[in-house]
C-alpha cells in the first residue's frame, strides 16, 4: 500500500548501545486531526482542530540516512510516497513502512556549511533572512 504524505521530521541511530547493535530509524509525517466529533453540550466540550505529528517506524537507519539531504521541517515539509505493509502476529495488526521516497527533490537543501567566503550559513533560494532591527538601549 502507498501512501504520500508530508514528511516534517525523522531520526536515526546506528551504534551500540549497552554493548547491544542498534539501528533504528522513524519519520515524522503530519496528519490532520480529525474534527467530525466536536461538540460542545453539557457534558463539556470536545474540539480538535489543526494537525498532529504521526510517528513512522522503520526497519533501519538506512531510509533516514537517505532522505536526510532533505532536511524536512514543519516549516519546509517535504511531500514523501510511504511504501506500507500491514503485518500482523495473530493478535494485533500494525502498518510497517517498507521504503520511502520524496516525491519532490529540493533544488537548494538547506546545508549546515558555511559559505567559504563569508562564513555564513545562507539560506536556500526564494527564503530570506528574517530583518534585524536595532532596539533602542
């Protein structure tokens, strides 16, 4: 099953820890709250309005590593296709994400270099730095 979402976030660990082999990956998609259900009676109030975050988990750091040039935010998400298998142990089931894959690519990735000659980190194209402006002492 194939999914797009927005992806805003993801983490990754490879290494040991306790001695023990970990590599473990998650994204963090956006999802909408679902606002079929508000009321508001005399038994109280229940609203929800907006989007949370989704947690992802995924087999290996690999996938993360493979996306990180993206460097997705809330602020400049990055619309990704989920590969997803549901799997279950005869009990519970759960969706499982396979592969994933942008369905965009970024002309200009934000980059944690500084410009060799300035020293500063510039933005990507089309954003501009927020105006400082100097406050009275």
């Amino acid at each position: 099953m194939e999914l797009k979402v927005e992806l805003v976030g993801m983490k990754a660990f490879k290494g040991k820890l306790d001695g023990k082999e970990i590599n473990s990956g998650a994204l963090y998609t956006k999802v909408k709250l679902d606002e079929r259900y508000n009321k508001k009676d005399q038994d109280g109030t229940n609203w929800k309005f907006g989007h949370s975050v989704e947690e992802w988990k995924v087999p290996d750091s690999e996938i993360v590593m493979r996306l990180a040039h993206l460097k997705p935010s809330v602020d400049r998400p990055v619309m990704v296709r989920l590969e997803v298998e549901r799997v279950s142990n005869g009990r519970e089931t759960k969706e499982i994400v396979i592969d994933c894959r942008p369905l965009e690519e970024r002309a200009d990735p934000l980059s944690d270099k500084p410009d060799a000659q300035t020293g500063e980190v510039r933005p990507p194209q089309g954003q501009r730095t927020p105006q400082r402006t100097a406050v009275p002492a």
